[in-house]
C-alpha cells in the first residue's frame, strides 16, 4: 500500500480518482475506469477526506466521458497525432482510450506527482512519455516535437491556474503546432467565488484562480481559434446516470442564471 500526504491542488487529484473508482463499481458505470479502481486499492488514504458522493462520482466521470469522447473523435481523424494530456495526476486516460501505435501519448505534471503515479499506475502500452515538469514551463512543450496535429487535454487544470497562466499556456500550444484542439474544463467566475462549496477543493486546501465566463476569451488568444464545442455542467450528456438526487440538482442549479454557468467543458480548434 502506499501512503499519501498531499495538500492543495495536488490533493484534488485523489477525490477525482477516487470519483471514477465509484462510478466503476456501478452496474450502470459511465466510465467504465477498472484501472482507477485498482489504482485506489493500491493508495493508503482516508479517501472519505474527499467529499466524494455517488453523485459527484458519477457528475467526475461523465466530465472525464465527455473529454475522452472528444479525444477519441481526434485521434480518430488524426490517426497519427500527439496528443499532450496536461496536468495528468493519477488520471487513467491514457489506459483507458484504445489508440492506434502512430499516436505519441505526453503525460505531464509536477515531479512528486509523477513520481507517485509511477509508484501506483502501470506505463501505458505504445509511444508513451511520462514528462515530470510544470505545464506553466516551456522547456517540456519545446522537446515535444511538432510534426503532427495535437490535442491538448487538461481536466481539472485552468481553474488552479492564474489568468496569466492559462492564457500563456493556451498561446504556447496554439503557436508551437500548426493545428489542433484544445479540450477542458473551465470554471465561470461564479464558479470560483463560490469554490469552497466544493468539498474536494476546500478538503484539500486548494484554490482558484481563473475563471472564465465567454469562451471568446480563449479564441482570442491565437488566430483561427475556434470553439467548436461548448457544455455547460447542468447540460452535459449521461445526466440519466446521476441518482435522482442529482437530477433534481442539476435542474435546479440550471434554473438559476448566476449558476448555470459554474462550469464548461469546451473544445477549441484552430
């Protein structure tokens, strides 16, 4: 078993693991994540610490869906691409999609992270690389070669970094490729004023920072930026998954203008 002791942004990562890893015991599994299941078997932790329901696991693993939906949809069309999954924690992504062997898979996160997921996950199969660094430095983009379309997939990252920062990051990819699609999540700013009532975020320490309310505020960082997909989190799609209780949330929450709009998932090509 291996033990762990994190705080803040990094602990989050436990809550959305663990998310999926209920979901997967489910008869009716959105995601279907028997890998984050074991991975959770695998971890020494007070995993009630998160806050994590059966309603918030399944509300992790239809956000994860929707991305691994949309990054199947790419690959797809670009058999031979990179695809840059930003900000990976102990998410299982690159188990969980089947991908031809013309894809080069990028993991990236902090060290002590990377470290961790070593120690827990097994290397996925293929072109796989496992990069330990902050996705705020360039040194990691510049050594991903930039031969190919690329999806960048990040989940649970642009709200834990500044405005400043998620507007360089979006500009680094979009210049160093010559094409692609940007996929993730985003809190609206009512998202972030009203963050510690979310228990996975106040349990772990975190805080947020970036919120963004119009996707335009992305599409204007590059030329030809263009959001080709936008959900809000009331709207996505397998809500009948969700216990009842979790339905009725989501009606209410999305019959109120100030909160209909705590969170998007968007995809963004250019």
């Amino acid at each position: 078993m291996e033990k762990i002791s994190l705080r803040g942004a990094q602990a989050t990562m436990l809550a959305t693991l663990y998310g999926r890893a209920l979901d997967s015991e489910r008869p009716e599994s959105v995601l279907h994540d028997d890998a984050a299941k074991r991975a959770v078997e695998r971890i020494d932790y007070d995993f009630g610490k998160t806050g994590m329901t059966t309603t918030t696991a399944v509300g992790v693993a239809i956000r994860a869906r929707v991305l691994d939906d949309w990054t199947r949809e790419f690959i797809a069309r670009h058999p031979s691409c990179t695809v840059l999954h930003l900000a990976c924690g102990l998410d299982t992504r690159a188990h969980r999609l089947e991908r031809p062997e013309t894809v080069r898979w990028v993991d990236v996160d902090m060290p002590d992270v990377v470290a961790l997921r070593r120690r827990i996950l097994p290397e996925p199969a293929g072109d796989y690389a496992l990069v330990a660094s902050s996705v705020t430095e360039d040194a990691w983009l510049d050594a991903v070669p930039a031969d190919r379309p690329v999806v960048a997939v990040f989940e649970g990252l642009s709200m834990y970094l500044t405005r400043e920062e998620g507007h360089g990051l979006v500009r680094r990819i979009t210049g160093r490729f010559a094409g692609g699609e940007l996929l993730f999540d985003v809190y609206g700013s009512w998202g972030i004023k009203l963050q510690k009532l979310v228990p996975a975020v106040r349990n772990a320490g975190a805080t947020l920072h970036w919120g963004v309310d119009d996707p335009r505020e992305v599409e204007a960082l590059h030329p030809g930026l263009t959001t080709v997909d936008s959900w809000r989190s009331v709207d996505l799609p397998h809500r009948e998954a969700l216990p009842g209780a979790g339905r009725v949330q989501l009606k209410v929450v999305g019959a109120i203008p100030k909160l209909r709009d705590v969170g998007k998932l968007l995809r963004l090509r250019w």
